[in-house]
C-alpha cells in the first residue's frame, strides 16, 4: 500500500568513496601556494621543457594575510642535466650572481646518487663529467638563510640514505643513526642509545 512519501535511494558504495576522496583532497589542497609561470622556455629538447614561475599565495577576500616566510628562495628538482647551463644563465641573469645553495645528483631513474653544498652548478657540472652515463638529473635549493644550508644537506643525505653511494662524508646505512654533531650548534635533540649490555657485539672482520 502506498504512503505517499517519496523514497530517496541509497548512495552506492563506490560513490561515497568517492565524494569522500574529493572532500578530503579539497581539505588538503586548502591553502596551498598557486603556481604562476612566467617563462615556459627555458630550456626545451626532444623529450623535456623546463619553466620559471613563483609560488604565490591564493587570492581570498578580505584583510591581506601576512607575509609567508619560506625556507627556500628557488628550488628546482629532477631536471635534465642538458638544462643545467640554461638554467645557470637565467638565474645570473634575473639575479645578476649564481648563489650557493643544497644540490642533489640523480641517476636515470631519479634516485639521489650524491649531495653536496656551495656552488651548486660548478659542482654539478663537475659530479656529470666524472659519472656521465650514472647522472641523469639533478636538483637545487637555494636557502633563504644560508646558516642553514649545512642542515638541509645534513638532512637530505641522512634520508637518502644507501642510496647516495657517490657520497663518503655523513651518509648512514642502516638502523644506527648519523652524529648528532652534524647539525648546527643551539639545536634540540632527542638521540637514540643502547641500553648498558644491550649493543650487539661487533662482528669480526675474516681474514
């Protein structure tokens, strides 16, 4: 017997999955940098095309927000090793110097093979020509404060980890953490140690 009242059907499984997905991606993309390109030529070739832009803040109404401070002041990552002069020459042209800053050396499949500071495409012009079929792509981060240039390398070599094998200094395999020291004085830590009589006895090297 009829009731009159309208019946509304159930949302399948596999559509609220879904509506849950885009809220929660909606959720995670809140606030995030928009990403303005200004040049899309710097460098191009039969497979790559490599941009310039900035990361600005979204636009929302009302009072302006504030100044966003940012570790980085450029970064570029995975880009082919063909674009590095290019690249090189469009920083010193819009900065009139090349800065120093953190590089890392990836080989054909983007795994970090060496990481180093300073000069970054000095050295990394250096690092291709004595593994040229190794190295493949390369990546920079120029500091905004450059006392802390030291850390990040400190930190991108201690999670790379077996993988920089072109790296000899601060690289760690394994369980057991790197020296503390490492990092800059001033800086908190929580460290790691075994309990007395509980570090596994050394294992002898064969003759």
């Amino acid at each position: 017997m009829a009731t009159g009242k309208k019946v509304t059907p159930a949302k399948s499984p596999s559509v609220t999955a879904t509506a849950k997905k885009k809220a929660a991606r909606k959720k995670t993309n809140k606030g995030l940098a928009s990403k303005v390109i200004y040049s899309g030529n710097i460098f191009n070739n039969e497979l790559w095309t490599v941009c310039y832009g900035e990361l600005k803040k979204p636009s929302k109404p009302g009072p302006k927000p504030k100044e966003t401070e940012h570790l980085f002041r450029i970064v570029g990552e995975k880009l082919p090793f063909d674009a590095l002069k290019k690249i090189r020459n469009d920083i010193k042209s819009r900065l009139g110097k090349v800065p120093n800053g953190v590089y890392v050396a990836h080989d054909s499949m983007g795994c970090p093979r060496y990481i180093g500071r300073g000069n970054i495409f000095g050295r990394l012009e250096a690092r291709k020509a004595v593994y040229q079929l190794e190295l493949e792509y390369f990546s920079f981060y120029v500091v905004a404060e450059k006392k802390h240039e030291r850390e990040v390398e400190t930190l991108l070599i201690r999670a790379a980890g077996f993988l920089v094998e072109l790296n000899t200094l601060k690289k760690r395999i394994g369980i057991g953490p790197g020296n503390i020291k490492d990092y800059e004085p001033g800086t908190l830590f929580y460290e790691r140690h075994y309990k007395k009589g509980k570090k596994p006895a050394a294992k002898k090297k064969l003759s």
